[in-house]
C-alpha cells in the first residue's frame, strides 16, 4: 500500500469534513512517498488540525527511511485514530494482522471492529474481488468508512485488476452503503513532483471518453462509502449503465 501526495489529499478532505477517531486498518502495510514537511503542507493547504500529542516520525522501513519519509503510523494517529492495524496475507512487509483477503471465512474476532478500512492499492492484487469486498464489510462498524484508492488506467501488469468507477459505484449501491464521494484521478507517473487532478464521478461522466478517449496519464478511482445498519458485503450488483436499458 503506498500514499503519495495525489491519493492522501482526499483523504485530507475527507477528514475535514468528517473527523476520523477511533481504529483503523490499512489493507497493506501503510507506506508513505512523502516527508513529514510535505506532510505538513498538505495539512495546511487542507486546513486540518493534527492531534497535538501525536510525534510525527519517519518511517522505520530502511528504504523509507533514508528518504526521510512519514510513518503510515504516526500519519493516521495524527488525523485522529487511535489504533491502527495492517492487514496483509504474510508478515513479509510488516503487517501485524495476516489474513488472505481471497478467502471467504473471515475470523470472528474481526468482525465489526473498525471504524475506518483505507485501501489504497491493495485490492487490484486480490484475485477474488467478491470476498474481499464482503471481508471489507464484514471488518467495518456501522458507521465506518471504507476508502478505496484503485487503478482504472495505465497500470497494466501492476495487478490483476483495473477499475471501473462503475464497480464502487454500483457495488455500495446495491449493499446499501452512503456513498460520500467517488472521484476519478489523473496523474503522470512522477507522482513526487507533478499534480494530480480530480474529477467528480457520476454514472454515464465518462462515456465520451470509454472508448479509447484517455490520454497517456495514469488514472486511478478514489471511493469514499460508509456502512449503514441496513448495509450488507454478498449482493451482486447488475452494472447500473444496463439497468435502465428497454431490450
């Protein structure tokens, strides 16, 4: 899971608008592409107040660290949280909870136990994308936020997926979750140093362009959903663009 500047700016704004507190779980071991000072200017530009008693510290991970890179940890624990837990398949890179998103079973234990899940680059190297989703469900609290930060475009290779907004969109739809915001990025592969741009979604936004009409940037989908009482993770949804259509 990496944040660069382009996917941690919603998640700023998201913040501002609805604080965060509470547990949260990283889908990946939360690696930050940016220093504690770059940090700090995003806060700023978004107008967010830090938690006072957090210490901002760089990254134990050798790589980030020489880097002078954020820790996801401090990071998150700033804006709010109070706990914070990564979930992988293998304790390789870190995570201290390890479950295989594929399966089907999640563990009791887990259970409505979070108040936040952020996926940001985790679910397009899931093979069974139905089970992760219901897992995702089946992880958060009512009440708890599920953010999701996919590759739509020009990643080829990078996973076993690239997204349609369409899937988040229609998917937390069917289950009944209140979706806060999707928006589809676009970026260039200098991530560090160039901007990123967004673009509020909607069913239908992008059909001008569906059909061999994006340029050469990297696009991705930032989706926001939060899990009502009457929220469920099993319903398979029918892609809204055919829902309407008269045959």
């Amino acid at each position: 899971m990496g944040f660069v500047k382009g996917n941690m700016i919603p998640i700023l704004k998201e913040c501002k608008q609805r604080h965060f507190h509470g547990s949260l779980l990283c889908l990946g071991y939360p690696d930050a592409y940016f220093t504690i000072d770059q940090f700090q200017k995003m806060v700023f530009a978004t107008n967010i107040d830090l938690d006072p008693s957090v210490e901002l510290k760089i990254s134990v991970r050798e790589y980030f660290a020489k880097l002078e890179h954020i820790s996801g940890d401090s990071l998150f624990k700033s804006l709010g949280f109070g706990q914070v837990d990564n979930l992988d398949f293998s304790e390789f890179e870190g995570a201290n909870i390890v479950y295989d998103l594929n399966k089907g079973q999640l563990p009791v234990d887990y259970e409505n136990k979070y108040d936040a899940i952020i996926d940001h680059g985790t679910l397009e190297h899931v093979f069974h994308i139905p089970n992760a989703l219901n897992n995702i469900f089946k992880l958060l609290k009512v009440g708890g936020r599920i953010i999701h930060s996919s590759p739509s475009s020009n990643f080829v290779d990078h996973g076993f997926y690239m997204f349609s907004p369409t899937l988040f969109h229609d998917f937390y739809m069917a289950n009944k979750f209140l979706l806060h915001s999707i928006q589809i990025t676009q970026s260039s592969p200098r991530q560090d140093t160039d901007p990123c741009f967004y673009s509020d979604y909607e069913p239908g936004c992008l059909s001008s362009v569906s059909y061999g009409g994006l340029n050469d940037s990297i696009f991705g989908t930032i989706c926001i959903a939060e899990k009502t009482p009457d929220s469920t993770g099993d319903i398979i949804p029918q892609q809204g663009l055919y829902n309407n259509v008269v045959w």
